[in-house]
C-alpha cells in the first residue's frame, strides 16, 4: 500500500470515528441510529444497509424493516463529469451517440447518476451512469469496516454466534455484482425472455451497443409507478385484479422461473398502459433446483398441516451435520404449525412464519441458507408492496391458487408413478433411519422432555386427507395402467375395431380417460 493510500484510509477512518462519536455508538444502536449513521457514514454503507435489509437471518426484523427505508438520493455530480464517463466508456462524444440527452438527472444513487437521452434511432432511454472511482473507495471503506468489525458486531446486535467478516465478504461480494453493470444487463435480458410468454409483463430492453460495465443503457418505461398508485388512485385502474396479476407473476418469478426480482417495492414497479413493468435489476433473487423442489414441498406442508414434510422442506435446503436431532426439531415444526392453523391459512403472518423457520434454524446451529434468507425477505418486502395497493388480495391465497393451476397444467401420469417410485424410496430410507428416531425419542422420556399433544379431531381429518390422498393416487396408477394396456392391444388383429382400435384397446382407453378426468377434478377441488 502506497502512502498516500494509507493517508487516505487513516483520514477516511477519523471521519468514520467522528461520525460515530457524533451519534454516540458505544450508547448501543436502535434501527431508527443505525440508518441515520450509514447515511452519515456515506454510499457505500447506505448500500450495506440496503442489503442488510435482505438478510432477516442476521439482524432483527425490527432493524430489517427500518434498513429497508433506506433510498439512497445523493447530491447529483456534474453533468461534464457524466459526460467525460460515458464519452470514455463508449469511445465517442454525447452528440455522435444521442439526439438529446438531458443534463437534469433523474436520480443520484450510491453508486451511479441515471439520465434520459434519445438515440440517432429515435428511440427513448435511461443510462445509467456509475461514478468514477466507486470501486476503489467502497474498497477501503470495506477494509475499514472489517477492522471495526467486533464493535459493530456487538454493538449492532448482530449476534455473537455470526461470522462477521464472512458476513461482510458476502455483502462485498453482492456489491461487486451490482458495480458490474454488463451482470445488470444479463439480469434484465434473462428476465425480459422469461416474461416472453406473459403479454401484460414487461421490463426494459437493454441496448449492448451503448453499454459497458460501468455505463448501461436501457429502453425508457413510461407510466405510472406503483408508489405514485398508492398515493393517489386512478379511477380508471382496477387496483384488485392489478394486485392479483402481480401476484401472479411474482409466483412464476419465484417457482417457475426460479429467478425473482429481490428487492420488490412500490418504487420498482411501473405500470406502463395495461402492462406491469420491473425495473432495477441490480439485485436478482435465484433459486436452485434443491431449494424449489424445498420451497414446494413447505407450500404443500402447510397446506396439509404436516409437520414432517415441513421437517424434510426446512432441512432439505440447509446445510446440516449428523448431530441434528430431526425428533426434536419435528416436534418445534409442529408447535410453529399449530400457531399458524391449516383452517386459517389466507390470514397467515408469512413475514412472521419466515422469521419462526429462522429463528428455528438457528436454534438448532443449522447455517441459514443465503437464497432462504434473501428468498425470505423479497417475500415480505413483496407483501408489503400488495398490502399498500389496499385491494384485498392476499399473497398466500393467490399462491395457493397459482399451485392449482400448476399441479393441473403439469399433471403427467408418468411422472406420477415415477413420483411414486421415488416416494417408496425416501420412505424405506426412513425405515432404515427408524431404529436412531426411536432411540431419540427415548432420551427425550429419559430426560423428561417428551409432550404428548391428543387431538382427535386434528388427527382424524388428517387420516381423512391421507386417505383421500391415497386413493387419488391409486387412481392416477389404475390410469396409467388403462393407457399402457391399451397401447398393447392396439396391435390386434383379429378384434371389432371402433374408431380405428381394437375394441379391448378402444375399452380401456376410454376407462384410462375417464380416471384420468376423475383425478383431475380430485386435485383441483383439493
């Protein structure tokens, strides 16, 4: 490190400690100091708080929901300075680029200026521009802020039991990504091509020739944004079906396309005529394979109140060690379902169901998942965005509804007697791990801990549905078995033929089809 490097974090460190002193830190934080001294602090920490904001697995929900105000509207630079960054970034000067560009910015964020331009072609733009030298200061502050690293966790209650400097490399790490600009412009690419398939969804078309990694150029949305809808209602918008389109799309965001916009407030959300319009893609939420096929089974878990599938979804997406006592986190599952009740599911606390899975977690030394957490607080950032249109929707019921038409629009009889197959296999694994279960449950009699709760009514409309459950299967296997029967008695020769099939063939057929009809109607009405 040069000297003149070191003279800069050490003036940079006295006003850090200046403004720390100011508000009297060592006093401890509340959520309402902790936002005002990351503001004082300067960009770079209102971007950590912003993404804290994200992250209900490390700090209180109380300090999540006040980090989430934070808007970070900075004092514009110079428009000769946007003007020397984009005529270096794109190699030519502003009027061999843009018919028009104003010099009047639309914003002024932490780390970039955003202005409206028009190209040669005619067409309307936002470019986005990122400050110069933004890498390297948010670099030192970061280096900073790691030697200070103890304080802070203590005094920001951060918890003892967190890893401090892992937190602030993942947070570095997040940072990096939205200071790369061309990883924007993927983001918006690939959602855009997801929303191919929905007519009334949108998101700006990004123009490659006129972006770099430090400068991006995007189509301009106009409308009305959703924080200008809550404010004043237009007559001519039907806030209930706006607020159960969104809700709809934010459900194929998150299961279908496993790729979903992370930070879902009103001011990132436009509506453009009759389309829903997202915007900012700086920070994506993406959901893997393990942790969507977790997220279903949850869903479907608390729909039918079963705490041992909520048990397997929880553990199914973490990272978990042999010493896990599945009995007993089984039994803290159950007592977490039973305050939330299967009968009253659309008036569920989603932002309080996710905080109890966490607190949970940590409970039993079980690392949170990153996607969980960040998964996690999109979705309540989300439910505050439907809460404030005042419509009446409820995100869970829109869910729910959403999986109908999922289960129906993916119903395949293979699938279902491979589902099968695969189930009989997970449950003969459970067998074999019954003989360690049972052992668990005998320490916690020895030990005194064990609560039975007895409710026979809770416990015979279970059987019901298990029954239920059951018999739809069988169904779907006695029409899979029509269907390949049938096939194999499409070959005689020597049978009535109707409709151009042997009449064996033609019979089963028609009974595989009208199971088939039957388990549709059953899965629908469930």
């Amino acid at each position: 490190m040069t000297e003149t490097s070191e003279a800069k974090n050490h003036s940079r460190l006295f006003e850090m400690l200046g403004i720390l002193r100011k508000h009297d830190v060592l006093r401890g934080f509340t959520p309402e100091k902790l936002c005002a001294v990351l503001v004082d602090l300067g960009p770079t920490y209102i971007k950590i708080g912003q993404l804290m904001s994200l992250r209900p697995d490390f700090l209180p929900k109380e300090y999540c929901d006040e980090l989430s105000n934070l808007r970070d509207s900075l004092n514009p630079i110079s428009f000769e300075e946007i003007s020397s960054i984009i005529t270096s970034e794109l190699g030519k000067p502003l009027d061999e680029l843009f018919s028009d560009i104003k010099k009047e910015p639309l914003g002024s964020a932490s780390i970039a200026q955003v202005h409206s331009a028009t190209l040669k072609t005619g067409e309307r733009v936002v470019i986005k521009v990122q400050y110069r030298n933004i890498l390297e200061k948010m670099q030192r502050d970061v280096k900073i802020l790691k030697r200070a690293g103890k304080i802070l966790q203590i005094t920001a209650h951060i918890g003892r039991n967190v890893d401090f400097d892992s937190l602030v490399d993942e947070l570095w790490n997040t940072i990096l990504e939205e200071l790369d600009f061309e990883k924007e412009a993927d983001n918006l690419e690939r959602f855009r091509k997801n929303q191919d398939s929905e007519p009334k969804v949108t998101s700006p078309r990004v123009f490659r020739d006129y972006s770099t990694k430090n400068v991006l150029t995007m189509e301009e949305i106009s409308g009305t944004s959703f924080n200008e809808l809550i404010k004043k209602k237009r007559e001519d918008v039907d806030l209930r079906e706006l607020s159960i389109r969104l809700a709809e799309n934010y459900c194929k965001q998150a299961i279908d396309d496993r790729f979903f916009h992370a930070d879902p407030h009103p001011g990132n959300i436009i509506l453009s005529g009759d389309q829903i319009a997202w915007i900012d893609m700086g920070a994506m939420g993406e959901v893997s394979d393990v942790f969507s096929s977790a997220l279903s089974e949850a869903i479907l878990a608390i729909f039918e109140d079963d705490m041992y599938k909520m048990t397997d979804a929880i553990l199914l997406c973490c990272e978990t060690n042999e010493n896990v006592d599945r009995t007993a986190m089984a039994r803290q599952v159950s007592a977490m379902m039973r305050r939330y009740g299967i009968q009253n599911f659309e008036e569920m606390d989603t932002s309080k169901l996710f905080e109890d899975i966490i607190a949970l977690l940590k409970k039993n030394d079980i690392k949170v998942p990153s996607e969980l957490a960040v998964f996690a607080r999109s979705v309540i950032i989300f439910e505050g965005t439907l809460s404030s249109l005042n419509a009446g929707v409820d995100l869970v019921q829109v869910l729910k509804d959403y999986y109908k038409k999922k289960t129906i629009r993916d119903f395949s009889v293979k699938e279902t007697v491979e589902n099968t197959g695969r189930q009989l296999v997970t449950n003969a694994k459970k067998l074999m791990n019954l003989p360690a279960e049972v052992e668990n449950v005998m320490h916690l009699v020895e030990d005194g801990d064990l609560t039975v709760h007895v409710e026979n009514s809770e416990s015979e409309e279970m059987r019901k549905e298990s029954a239920k459950r059951n018999f739809t299967l069988a169904l779907s296997i006695i029409a899979a078995a029509c269907f390949l029967t049938s096939g194999l008695f499409s070959s005689l020769s020597n049978a009535s033929v109707v409709f151009g099939l042997p009449l064996p063939s033609f019979i089963l057929l028609v009974a595989g089809s009208l199971l088939l009809l039957l388990v549709l109607i059953r899965i629908y009405k469930k």
